[in-house]
C-alpha cells in the first residue's frame, strides 16, 4: 500500500497498521495472498523456462539481447 506524503496522514497510517484497525473503528483489508497451487505450477515453469529459451538462441543472438540488456541497464546509447 501506498504511503501518503503528508505527515500527519503518515503517521496515522503508521499508526493504524500497528494496532491493525483504522481510527474509525473498521478493520483493516487482508493481505492479498497468493494461491499456493499457482505458485507451483509457476516454480515449475520458470525453472525450465530461461533454460530452454538459452538452448534455442543462437550465440550471436544471446550476445544481442545481451547488449540490448546493458544498454537498457547502464543507459548507453546504441
């Protein structure tokens, strides 16, 4: 969640996450919680996904999207 700027409404923020109920009274919304089956399947995924992708690029082109990479990172020109 996104903080507020001004510090009075910070600290009421703060606040209200400490004793986890807003000062009106009204409890909090729960944390958004992630669907343990989801997630699995994605580990299962992602842990053959880069792997496969490197095995089908050819050299050059890896070294391409390399560059393109650092680029995008340091900010250099191309």
């Amino acid at each position: 969640m996104k903080r507020p700027k001004d510090p009075n409404l910070l600290g009421r923020s703060v606040v209200e996450d400490l004793i986890g109920e807003r000062m009106d009274g009204s409890p909090l919304p729960p944390e958004r919680q992630k669907n343990p089956a989801a997630v699995a399947l994605s580990m299962l995924g992602a842990s053959k996904g880069g792997h496969a992708r490197a095995a089908s690029l050819s050299p050059r082109k890896r070294t391409m999207i390399a560059r393109k990479a650092a680029a995008a990172r340091w900010g250099i020109p191309r």
